[in-house]
C-alpha cells in the first residue's frame, strides 16, 4: 500500500547560471513545488557563467575538461551521500 504523502523524493539538478530555460531558484522552486507534502532530498548546484550546455564560456578562461571533472566529483559526492543514508541489503 502507498504512503498518502507519496514516495520520498531525491533529486540533483546541475542547472546553468546562464541557462534560457531558467534559473537555480527557479528550478528550486519548482522542485519544492512538487515534492510538496513528501519527503525529499532535493538539491540544485548552480554552474556559474555555464548556458545551457553547461560549458565555461570562453571569456571565462576556465578549462572544460576541469569543468567536466570538478561537476563530476561533485555528483559522485552527491550520490556517495545519498547511498550512505539506505538501509544495508
């Protein structure tokens, strides 16, 4: 049977500073907006200066592969929390 607040939700969302589509607190909101009444993990990491394709822009002067690396670690992180917090199988 299903918990009438509904199941626990756990979300990571690496979202541009520069993205058209919207921004951090914008995504944020939405997020609270939808996991309203459940229990959830939400976090959103904000890339600066990065569009939509979560690129540096050139002007930025920062490498893309550390880019790529340091969101990398910063996700593995992020999951290595979450799967720490299950029960043990």
């Amino acid at each position: 049977r299903r918990n009438s607040s509904g199941p626990a939700l756990v979300v990571l969302v690496v979202q541009a500073e520069r993205d058209p589509f919207g921004s951090a607190s914008e995504v944020r909101l939405a997020l609270e907006d939808a996991g309203r009444g459940r229990p959830a993990a939400i976090e959103v990491v904000e890339v600066p200066a990065a569009g939509h394709d979560l690129l540096p822009r050139r002007a930025s002067g920062v490498d893309a592969a550390a880019w790529w690396a340091a969101g990398s670690t910063a996700i593995s992180d992020w999951i290595g929390g979450i799967a720490a917090g299950l029960p043990s199988l």
